[in-house]
C-alpha cells in the first residue's frame, strides 16, 4: 500500500537470522562439534612459555625443570595436581602415551608431599615433573583449570591444547596426528 | 578500517573506562590480606579486576568471584601493577595468555565491529524507517474522525464478506 | 497414583488445546456459534486439567514422594515445607508445568470475562492462545515430563541447590512468568488481529488490560529478581547483564513500548502496524528467553541443566510461533498503516520516538547477548560481552528516553505544544541544573556517564512536578487543588507515578554506586571496624543448627556515635547437609536512606575471620522505583476498566444496530 514493503520484512529477516543462529549452534553442540568447554589457547603458534620450575623429585632436590631440554622432538606438556579428580582418571590414557611420546608435568597449586602420593597411587609418566605452587606458571600458559594438556612441536612451538582428562578419542584424534606429524 | 577502528577503540575504552575509577570501589569477594596497602593503586586493582572475567565462573568478574581461579589472577593484577606496568598493560598481558574471552569489555576490532556498530545503526536505520513512512503516509488528508473511520473500514468489510455490493 | 492422575490430566490439557486452537477458528469463520463457543468451554476446562496436574506435582514435593524422579533430583525429607512446595518450581519441569499453568489459567479468565468482546474475536483469541498451549504441552509431554516415575526410588533425594532455598524462589519465578505468560495474550491478540484485519481502537481497548496486567507482574518480576541477586548473592550487586537477566529485560523493554503504543491506538486509532509489530515481539522475546534459559547454549548462573535436544523443541516453538505471525505481519501489516493526521511534533511524534528507542535498546540487549554465540560459529573466536559493553551502548539510549519521558507527555495530540511544555522545559532544565550542582558539592571526580545520569534524575523529577502542578493547581474557576486533581483522569495519574518510579529507581541506583562505602578486614572477635559514621563490634562467631544446614555466624553490633545500638546483623557461612554445599548468607539491615550490608568470609579464631562491611545508601529505592512504576501501571489499567466497559457497551449497540441495516 502506503508504506514500503521492505521495512514489514525486516522484523521476519532479523529472526530468520537469529533462529539460525540458535539452529547452527544446536546443531554443533548436538553432534559434538562445538565444543564450549573448550577455550581455544591463545598460544597456539607461539613459542612455549620457557618459565623454569624447580623440579620435584624423590629426594627433594634437582636441578629446575626447562622445557628447553626436550627440544628436538615433540613433547607433551600436562597440568595435574593431587586434589584433582578428572586427573586420576586420565592417568592410564597419560601412562599409555608416555611410551610414543616424552611428558613433562607440572604440579599445580600441589605440595610436594601430596604430588608424590599422587604419583605413587597413580603412576608417574612424567619425564620431569616441575612444581608451580603459586598457579603463575598457570597463568603463563593460560591454564584455567586441571587438567591440562599442551602438545609441542620439536621446535617448542604450542600445536594444541585440550582442557579436561584425555580421552580415547582426543588423544586418537587430536594428539596422535600431531605427536607422529613431529615437526613444525 | 583502522582509522575508524582506533578512533572508536578510542571512544569505546573511554567510557567504561571513566566510569569506573571514578566511581568507589565496591569490595566483593576479596580478603583482606590481597587488599594493596596503597588505597590509590588497590582502586587501580579493583577497577581492572571488574574488567576481567572469571573464566571457570558464569559470568562473573574476577573482583566478584570466590573462585580460586580468580583469586590468583587478582594477585596477579596487584603484582603487576607493583611491578609499575599501566592499566592497558595489564589487560593486554592478560589477554595474550586467555584470550579476548577474559575480557568482560569486548575489545574493538574487526570481529566486533557489527557489535559496536550496531548501536549507532540501529536508531540510525529505525529513524530513516520512520522518516520514510511519514512521507508516503502524508497523502490522504484526513477527512474523517479516526474513530468514524474505522467504523466506515469495518462496515466494509462486513458487507464484503457477506457478498453485499459496495454502495 | 496422583502423579499418574496429574499426568493423565495433562495430556487431557492437550487433547483440549488442541481442540481450543482449531474449531473456534472454523467457527468464527463460518460464524458457527457453536464451534466458537468450543474456545470458552475448552479454555475452561483446559484450566482445571492443568490445575490437577500441577497440585498433582506439588503434592508429589509435599509427600516427599522420591518415586517420582523430578522429586527425587531435586528435593529431600529434611527441606523446609515451604521449599518443599515452592521448590516445585526450582527445576525445568516444574517450572514448565508452572509456565504452561499460568498460560492456561489467562486464557480461562478472558473466556469468563471479556463479555465485552464479540463472540468470533474472542473465539480468534482463545484459538491462538490455544496453539501456544498446544506447543508448550507438547514440549513437556514429550521432552521434559514431570510425572516420570523411577523403578527404583532412593531413599532419599538429592535436595535443592541451597541457593534456591530462599523465600525468592516461592515469589520471583511465579511473578516473573505472570509477565511472561501475559505478554501472550497480547501476542494472540495481535494474531488474532492480523487474520481478520480488525485491528482498531476496540481492539486495543480490549487488550490494554491484559497488557497492563504482564507488564506490571514482569515489572515486580524482574525487580524481585534483581532484589533476590542482591542478598543472596553476597556481594551487594543487583545486575549482572547476565543471559538471564537479559532474558527477562527484553520482554520488559518490548511491553513497554507496546503498552504505550496501544494508547495511541485507543485514543488516536494510530501506530497500529506498530502495535501488532510490539505484541508479537514482546511475547517472542518472552519465548526467546526460554530458549535462552531451556537449551543450555548460553552460560548462566540462573540456567537449568542444559539439554541441547530440549532447545531443538524450542527452537521448533519459536519457527512456528514467532516466524508464522511475523511473515503474516510482513504480508498484512501494510494494510494496518492509516494515514499519519499528525506532526512528529506531537504527542504521537513523542511515542514514535519512544517506541524506537526502546526498540533500539530491545535490539542492543539483543545483540550483545547473543554476539558471543554468532561470532563463535562463523570464526571460531571466544568473546565475551559483559557490563562493560551494556554499560556504554544500553544507557545512553535509555538515558535519551528518560530525558524524552519529562516532556513528551506535554505534548498535544495532533500537533504543536501546550502552554505547559514552555513551563516543563523551562522547570526540568533548572532541575537538571540543580541537580548537577548538587552533585558536584557531594562528590567529586564523578564521570560523565554519572554526571548525566543524575542531570537526568534531576530533568525529569522537575518535570513531572511541574506537569502535576500545571493540572491540578488552582484555576480561573476558583476550584481548589482537591478537585482538580479529582478531574485528572486515571490513567493520567498512573502515568505520573508510574514515570516517577524511574526517577526513584535511578536515584536508587546513582547513590548506591556513587555514594557506598566499604571496609573489607581480618578481624578477631573483639574488632571494632569504623563505616560510614557507625562503630561496629564484631563480638564473636557462633555455631547454628539450621533444619537442614550447620552455620557459622558473626555477630556484628552495630553503634551510633553516641553509643547507642543501631542494629545486631548476623552474617553466615552455611554447609547444606544433604547437598553438601555451602552459601554465604550475608545480613542486611534495609531501611529508606540505605542498606547495611555485612558478609562473613573465611578465617578462623586464630588468624581472624574475613569481615566485608558495606554501606548503601538509597539502594532499595531501586526495586521501591519498581514497585512505584507497577503500582503506577496499576491505577492506569483500573481506571480504563469502567470507562471501557461502558464505552464498549455503546459500541456494540452500534454495531448491533448497523447489522441488522
């Protein structure tokens, strides 16, 4: 009539736009492709944190743990501590990985003594476990809770990082590629 | 792009940010004992801590959170601004190692530009919707009482659904 | 056996929604009185299925019957009775159950009353509300049933998340969905209207209540929540720009404009595309924000458990109940548009502007709700858009707005200004003046987002005295101010006090952010800590054996400066026994001038417990604005009723008269 037609489409348009919206992240959650939990690490491509953590080891002394000792080859790095629950279920996926591929770990926001226990109960994959007691080394890597694993390339650049216990299908999927890839 | 992107990331952060330290700081899950001994720089702290977003919370800020999370990034915020870095300073640190996703302000870049567009462009395309529709609307001079009119638009109407001829 | 009578209930509730959303629509097509008359009988007795079906599931709570699982999930024996019932609702669905309740129960009281209406409206009416019915049944039938039964039940149940354990729950979701569910009826209205074409100033007549009604319930809705935040919480905040929130404020926002606007279509038969436009939107934001609380896509305090698949089966309500009225809008809404008889400088041009702004402030909220999602599809990109975004987009257009509200109501119909908006302009001018200078001797280094705020408070209190003074001192005819103030119609004094609720509102909020004070300190029992001119003692922790929790309690006396004791508050750390929680329960002392507000945190005797003392000056002037502008919203809707009744009975021995010509 009067008025122009297009102007009556826009409130329809805009909630096509939004009932898409809505559509596509159902959609991604439904089938596991979105995954929100996930907080994408901003390091990935960087170098990794080179922050040296004194070590912990049986008698308590050692020289600090530098990640700058496993350049050559790609390594895994994973966030544990002793109160963690998720952490003890991944510990079978963490002993079957550190036969492909060297893990260091670090502790934290643990005490020495509980870190030990934990290792002993659980085993110890760890090629050189560091101590971060204060969480700073944490937020160096941007780690927003255990556990936590990175992957670096022989080069020490970060490739990924997955926020939760390991799981079958993250390490077959994600980590594996990554760890046989081996270089940058 | 980037002209205008700086001149809003300009006027953007100017907002929030002078509304923020001038207004008192209101304590919410903080101790005493993380609490600056300089009320001036412990203000810096807490204006920046409402700027940071608890990560493991839903939606909260790091200064109202009990999490242990945020009470080592608020330690983290005080040591930096010992160490005598700027407010921006700490904020763009924070962000290299969390992401964009730390900040409860989205910053203004290209991925946000519809956001902070947007606003603008709403009343500007709302106004121009109005302004449009008037002119066409002006047309008919209103000979009638709006009120008589309607009944003339629904006695119509009942006559052309019952069949009857217009008279 | 009553859990499967509610549920049998229910599927009765949606045999006959069913029924209520098809035959009246071929009734009152055909004219066939008695298929119209299906709408009221269905309506009604849709209404009391629901009804058993809820007292089924509230009796399942009070019983403690952990057969059922929802009961089981979410109560335990030991819980308070009045959590016991009003934790019926502290879940999905008990809360769908309790939505669904309160959407029916609207549609049986237009089928009682509205014998204003004609029969084929009404029938059209109920018809819509019916498909709304239909929709929202099914989802709860299907997705989310309340009646499940475990095979084995547990002894005992899981309890309820000790947060909700709070006289809030018993009042804010039922209040809330009042508003919610209401905005529906103006949603079916609109509908209803589009199919006919019948969209006039009798339609808006009829709608104007059931507009008033939601909108004042979501008002108090939103404003218990906001109030429930505030104590519960701990941390004396009152918004959040939570998903949630933003949830509820849409609508809000929405039925605002809409309530406006349908006067401009009963008084001038104009803005009618505007309206049908608004009533749609206001009930779709309603269901939006089901979506938003319901499918778990966005993260929130206030979110039920997430469940993907149920946001599928809202995502499904929404194409059809929002999408369907929204394309009838694009293809009939021009035919709604009258010519425009009056200038933009007018108090139509005023409620246009009004009518945008609000929709431009809907469509921010809008935005930035739901831009972390978007973005994180098309990018991958993690965003987060919090206060700080709302705080410089959102404000200044409701700022805009408030300025708008002192003068746009001064306004004649039509055209040009009245002698008052000389008078208005000239007195919320020196009132936004005062008001700065005033500030400026109270505080300093105040910013300008601050400033203006108070210059508002400032503008339009001065406003709206002066526009009651203009109408009611007295006149030339020597009556006297009593009965100038009789003649000022209802809906007029609603207004004013409806409006001034805001300027309460933002005094609320600017002197709780400007003016608080706080002390945050370890103390051991014997401290006295120094706030805001009172010395208060902090005379020891004791132990307390709650119903269902153990707690730890502070005694805080608080003295005057003449010694004498204002107040004892007691601010506890509680640990839930069953769900093995703990909350902070922080004590408050309210009064008009401001809050005392203490909160226990950690510690021990030996190294001292954490004390955050604060106080809050005017704070509860926030929700006392709320409630004034629903009490305002209140005195508007009564006084149309009468005038309506009366207004409507003329109108249809009119109409009467002309049908049979």
């Amino acid at each position: 009539m009067t008025q122009p037609r297009l102007s009556f489409l826009l409130p329809l348009l805009a909630f096509i736009t939004l009932a898409a919206v809505g559509a596509t992240a159902l959609y991604g959650t439904l089938t596991g492709s979105r995954t929100p939990d996930q907080l994408p690490s901003v390091l990935i491509g960087t170098q990794a944190p080179q922050t040296p953590l004194p070590s912990l080891d049986q008698s308590g002394s050692g020289a600090p743990v530098d990640l700058g000792r496993f350049r050559g080859a790609p390594v895994l790095v994973n966030f544990f501590a002793s109160w963690c629950a998720p952490c003890r279920a991944e510990a079978p996926a963490l002993e079957m990985l550190s036969d492909r591929v060297k893990i260091v770990g670090i502790a934290y926001k643990d005490r020495a003594n509980d870190t030990m226990s934990f290792l002993e109960q659980y085993g110890n994959p760890f090629a050189a476990i560091g101590m971060d007691v204060d969480g700073r080394t944490g937020i160096e890597w941007g780690v927003y809770g255990v556990p936590e694993t990175y992957v670096i390339d022989a080069d020490g650049t970060v490739k990924y990082r997955h926020a939760g216990p390991l799981t079958r299908e993250v390490i077959d999927q994600r980590l594996m590629p990554l760890i046989e890839g081996g270089g940058s | 792009m980037t002209v205008i992107t700086a001149v809003i990331r300009g006027l953007v952060m100017l907002f929030p940010t002078i509304m923020m330290v001038s207004m008192p700081p209101a304590a919410r899950a903080i101790t005493a004992e993380e609490m600056l001994a300089d009320p001036a720089l412990e203000t810096r702290a807490r204006t920046l801590s409402k700027q940071l977003r608890c990560l493991v919370c839903q939606n909260q800020s790091i200064d109202d959170s009990d999490a242990d999370l945020a009470r080592d990034l608020r330690r983290e915020v005080r040591t930096q601004i010992l160490t005598g870095a700027d407010d921006q300073t700490i904020l763009i640190q924070l962000r290299a190692k969390y992401g964009d996703y730390v900040l409860l302000n989205p910053p203004v870049d290209r991925a946000t530009l519809a956001l902070w567009f947007a606003p603008v462009a709403f009343i500007a395309l709302g106004g121009l919707l109005v302004l449009a529709a008037r002119r066409q609307k002006q047309a008919a001079p209103a000979i009638l009482d709006p009120e008589d009119r309607e009944r003339v638009d629904r006695l119509m109407r009942q006559r052309r659904q019952k069949g009857r001829p217009k008279r | 056996m009553i859990a499967e009578l509610g549920h049998f209930a229910l599927i009765c509730a949606f045999i006959l929604s069913i029924v209520q959303s098809t035959l009246p629509l071929f009734g009152a097509q055909r004219g066939n009185l008695l298929l119209m008359l299906s709408a009221p009988a269905a309506a009604i007795s849709a209404a009391v299925a629901v009804l058993i079906a809820f007292g089924a599931l509230v009796w399942g709570f009070l019983q403690s019957d952990f057969s059922l699982a929802l009961v089981a999930n979410h109560s335990h024996s030991t819980k308070p009775l009045i959590y016991k019932i009003s934790g019926t609702w502290g879940n999905h669905e008990g809360s769908l159950l309790l939505w669904i309740l309160i959407l029916v129960i609207y549609g049986a009281v237009l089928a009682l009353r509205g014998k204003a209406m004609p029969l084929a409206m009404k029938a059209r009416v109920l018809a819509v509300q019916g498909m709304v019915g239909v929709g929202f049944l099914a989802f709860s039938l299907f997705t989310s049933n309340p009646f499940l039964r475990l095979a084995t039940p547990p002894l005992n149940g899981k309890g309820l998340n000790p947060i909700l354990q709070d006289p809030g729950l018993a009042l804010h979701p039922p209040t809330l969905y009042l508003g919610y569910v209401g905005l529906s009826m103006a949603f079916s209205f609109a509908v209803a209207g589009l199919i006919t074409g019948d969209v006039d100033r009798l339609w808006a007549k009829w709608m104007r209540p059931w507009i008033m009604a939601a909108w004042c319930a979501l008002t108090l809705g939103i404003a218990l929540g906001s109030w429930w935040a505030y104590y519960e919480l701990g941390w004396g905040g009152w918004w959040f720009w939570d998903p949630v929130e933003n949830a509820s404020l849409m609508p809000w926002l929405a039925a605002t404009a809409l309530l406006h606007s349908a006067i401009v279509v009963e008084k001038r038969g104009q803005l009618k595309s505007w309206t049908v436009l608004l009533a749609i939107l206001a009930f779709s934001l309603s269901l939006v924000g089901t979506f938003i609380v319901r499918s778990g896509l966005l993260t929130s305090v206030h979110s039920f458990a997430s469940d993907p698949a149920r946001g599928v089966f809202i995502l499904g309500i929404l194409l059809v109940a929002v999408g369907i009225p929204l394309a009838l809008y694009a293809w009939r809404g021009p035919q709604l548009v009258t010519a425009a008889d009056f200038s933009l400088k007018s108090r139509e041009g005023g409620l246009i502007a009004n009518n945008l702004l609000l929709v431009v402030a809907t469509a921010i909220v809008l935005l930035g709700t739901f831009y972390p999602l978007g973005l994180e599809l098309v990018t991958g990109a993690r965003i987060t858009v919090g206060p700080p975004y709302f705080d410089a987009t959102f404000n200044p257009v409701m700022g805009g707005l408030v300025a708008l509200m002192a003068i746009g109501p001064v306004f004649a119909w039509r055209r040009g200004s009245t002698p008052r908006l000389r008078a208005v302009l000239i007195f919320a001018s020196a009132g936004a003046g005062a008001a700065m200078i005033l500030l400026l001797l109270l505080a300093s280094g105040v910013s300008v987002g601050a400033t203006a705020a108070v210059m508002l408070i400032g503008w339009l209190g001065a406003g709206i005295v002066t526009d009651i003074w203009a109408q009611i001192k007295p006149g030339q005819d020597a009556t006297g101010i009593l009965g100038r103030a009789r003649h000022v119609p209802r809906d007029v004094i609603g207004m004013w006090v409806a409006h001034f609720g805001i300027v309460i509102f933002m005094l609320g909020a600017v002197g709780d952010s400007l003016f608080s004070s706080e002390k945050v300190v370890r103390a051991k029992p014997g401290t006295v800590i120094e706030l805001a001119g009172r010395m208060v003692t902090f005379s020891g922790i004791r132990q307390i054996n709650g119903p269902n929790y153990q707690a730890l309690a502070a005694d805080l006396a608080y003295r005057d400066k003449d010694d004498n004791i204002i107040a004892v508050l007691s601010p506890e750390k509680r640990i839930y026994n069953a769900e093995r929680q703990s909350t902070t329960e922080a004590a408050i002392r309210p009064t008009i001038m401001g809050d005392d507000y203490a909160v226990l945190g950690d510690g021990d005797n030996k190294i001292g417990f954490t004390l955050r003392l604060y106080y809050k000056p005017l704070v509860s002037w926030i929700w006392g604005g709320a409630v004034f502008m629903a009490f305002g919203g209140l005195i508007a809707a009564t006084g149309r009723q009468r005038a309506m009744r009366r207004h409507a009975a003329n109108q249809q021995t009119h109409l009467a008269s002309e049908r049979g010509s």
